[in-house]
C-alpha cells in the first residue's frame, strides 16, 4: 500500500493516470453512444400487406360416437356355451349373440324352458279354441306392426337428412332418325322431400284407424268366457320368454359388432359385460362452442372433423342441432352442437377418441392479412405502421383468423401496401458514469 501511495506522490505517474482515466472515460461513454445509435438503426423491417381466400371458421372438439349404441352385459351368472359372433360382424334386431349353458344357471332358468313351453301351447289352445279370436289377435298383431312401421318411417323421413333418392332427367336428342328424349337417373341422398312427408303422415293416420279397428275387434271378442284365461295365459308367455332370454346376448338393434369379452368356457356373472355394439353408419360428434361464437352457428353448416387416433383421415358432416341451452366448462360457458358425419366404409374408426372439429360459417372469400409480429397494441386498440409518403402512418386494424404466420385483418389497408414493423423493447439508455441523475 505504502508502494502505491509513494507512486501516486510522484507528479509525473499522477499526472499520466488522470489522463489514463479520463481516456477511459471518454472511451466508456463512446461505447454507450455507440450501442444506442446501433440499436436505434435496428428497431424496423418491413412486411407487405397480403390478399389471402379464406373461409371463416370455428374450431371446437368433442369424441366420436354412434347412434345407437349398446353395452350388453349378463342378466344372470352361468358358464358360456357358445359364441356367434366376432368383432367386426354385421348382425340385425333379435340375433343371439351368446349362450350360457342353461345347466350352468340357476334351477329357475332351467325351469322357465319348460314354463315356456306349456304357457304358448296353452296360449295356442285358448286362442284355436274360436277361430274368430284367433284371427282377431293375428290381425291386431298386423295392424299393431304396420302402425309401428308407418311411425317410424315418418320420423326417419322428418329427422334424417341423407335419405336415398332418385332423380329422373329427361333430355331431348337429335339422332338420325329425328329428335327424341333420352332418360338417366341420378341417385343421391338429401333431406325428404315435402310431399313424401305429407304421404307419410297420411298413411300414418290410416295405419292408426286400422289398428284402432283392430284393437276393438280383439276387445270385442275377448269379452267371452275365455277372456281372462287368455290374457293369463299371455302373461305366463312373457314372464317365462324374459327368463330364458337372460341365458342369452340378443342384438337390440341392426348393427356392428366392435367388441366380444365373452368366451366359450369363462364363467360370469351378472351384470359383466360381454359385447359392444353400434351402428357405425350413424356417427356423431357433439363439440362444446363457446358462447361468443354459438350465435354464427346454423344448422346445415358443413364441417370436417379428424381424430387424433386416425390423424391423416378427413371425415365431413354438417350440424343437425344446437342446443339453446349453455353450460358452464372450466369456468366458461359452451353449447353443444352436434355434428353427423358422412358414412365411412373401410376404415377403423374408434368411438370415444378425441374429434377436432372445423365448422364452416361462409364460403372462402379474399381478406387481407399482415404479419403477426407486425401488428402493435395499446389503449386504443390494435394498429400497424404503414409506410406512406415514406413515413410510417399508423392505421387501426381488428384481427381476425390466424393463417400460419399471418393474421387476417380489417382496417385502411390496400393489397401490396408497405408496413414497418417495429422491435419492440428496442431502446437503449447511456449509463451515466459521472454519478447523478440523467439529464
């Protein structure tokens, strides 16, 4: 320390420090000066204003499911005896899927065979005994089917919008032996046209007045001795077929079987699944839009869904409801709006995977869009910087869609317009070495 002391002492190194330290000094500040006017000259690059086609959407998601679809699990516990299907199978309403071994069940199963048995011969009985009410009770049968008939066949001509139709063209030709017209068909699917719905509904009413008719008949001649015997007897039919239709899996409905956990030889018990089934030809997604864009939604909007199970696959539909009524999902209120899809042959497809969902609102139409990064924000709204004149003039814009990189935007813009595009957290303050605030 005394070294130092002794050197400072001497005039001549004092001297050549003050003026080591003000170079240093001078040197310091240059740089600050130096750095800022670097980093002012980097703050803009510019972007051009672009015309973009595109369509306005809405994303949403859901799952993927069908309509109908059916678990089927055992009535009653047993070992399997024999299985009819596989995965993958096509069964129609009333087929027996799988069998218990009726000796492996309960004595009470095993006895309603018999049960069943003697209840429809003496059902058969009582209603051969007058050949009248025998005919009565076929005849309300008839007429109790056609009605069903004729009310489902409406309902499916109301709701469903890809019913099969025939379109028949005639086109007038010349030929070589003169003119004359030429007939092709077009086949198609679409929503049923008005005049096979009022067909319907008519014969609706006719299938009712026959079955009322009917019933009447059937009501007329039971009042005989025998009435109470047959309704009995009917009674013990049914009770009886419940019980030995526990032994086995039935197909509710027409459709595909997509999985079999029973096996020839396992034991189960009631209430264990053992197939699922479902008709894939009546796929659905139900996606969850939130309420500020519910409003832009409509019924018959085209939509393309994918499925994060099967990514490369596009499936299209169109919206066939949307309900009126929100619900609240994490804190944010979503309607539900359901989506069916066109048929898909060929192709797994599996019910409950997740479904992205792209709703279509409008037809692609031309919109301008700017970069992302170009595009500022503050109190009064969100604003670029277009070159005019040579100078940056700025132009309020509201964003729209996103395309990659870009935003879509309206605003006093023009198609190939310049924009500057600022760096934001650009500047640079010179620290003050000599002490005190900046000036």
């Amino acid at each position: 320390m005394n070294a130092i002391l002794n050197l400072w002492k001497n005039k001549k190194i004092k001297n050549w420090s003050i003026v080591i330290i003000a170079l240093i000094v001078v040197a310091l500040v240059g740089l600050g000066f130096s750095s800022a006017n670097a980093s002012d000259t980097s703050v803009a690059a510019e972007a051009t204003v672009v015309s973009l086609d595109v369509a306005e959407t809405i994303e949403s998601s859901g799952s993927l499911e069908a309509q109908p679809f059916a678990s089927l699990d055992w009535k009653t516990s047993g070992v399997v005896e024999a299985v009819n299907v596989r995965p993958g199978d096509f069964v129609k309403a009333g087929d027996i899927l799988v069998m218990l071994d009726p000796t492996s069940t309960s004595a009470g199963i095993v006895s309603a065979q018999a049960d069943l048995v003697n209840a429809q011969k003496k059902l058969e009985d009582l209603l051969t005994s007058s050949t009248g009410l025998a005919q009565a009770a076929i005849d309300l049968k008839n007429a109790q089917e056609d009605y069903d008939d004729a009310v489902n066949y409406l309902h499916y001509l109301q709701v469903d919008t890809k019913v099969p139709q025939t379109k028949y063209l005639a086109e007038l030709v010349q030929t070589r032996n003169g003119w004359k017209y030429e007939y092709t068909t077009e086949n198609f699917k679409g929503p049923a046209p008005e005049d096979w719905i009022i067909e319907a509904e008519n014969d609706l009413a006719l299938k009712k007045a026959e079955l009322e008719d009917a019933q009447r008949e059937y009501d007329r001649l039971l009042a005989g001795e025998t009435s109470s015997d047959v309704i009995a007897a009917q009674a013990q039919v049914d009770a009886a077929q419940a019980t030995v239709n526990s032994l086995s899996i039935i197909a509710p409905f027409d459709g595909e079987v997509l999985s079999v956990d029973s096996r020839v030889g396992d034991v189960v018990s009631t209430g264990e699944l053992s197939v699922n089934i479902a008709d894939m030809d009546q796929l659905y997604v139900e996606a969850q839009v939130d309420e500020s864009d519910v409003a832009n939604v409509k019924l018959g909007n085209q939509a393309e869904v994918t499925l994060d199970a099967v990514p490369d696959l596009v499936l299209t539909g169109s919206v066939v409801s949307i309900n009126p009524v929100g619900e609240v999902v994490g804190g944010l209120v979503k309607y539900t709006v359901r989506v069916e899809l066109e048929t898909v042959q060929g192709v797994f497809l599996p019910l409950g995977s997740t479904a992205n969902v792209v709703i279509k609102l409008s037809d692609v139409q031309a919109v301008l869009a700017v970069p992302m990064v170009a595009i500022q924000n503050d109190s009064k709204g969100e604003y670029v910087w277009a070159v005019r004149g040579g100078e940056p003039v700025r132009v309020d814009v509201v964003g729209g869609s996103i395309v990659g990189e870009l935003v879509a935007v309206t605003g006093d813009l023009q198609d190939g317009e310049t924009l500057q595009i600022v760096a934001r957290g650009s500047s640079f303050t010179a620290p003050n070495l000599f002490g005190g605030g900046n000036e």
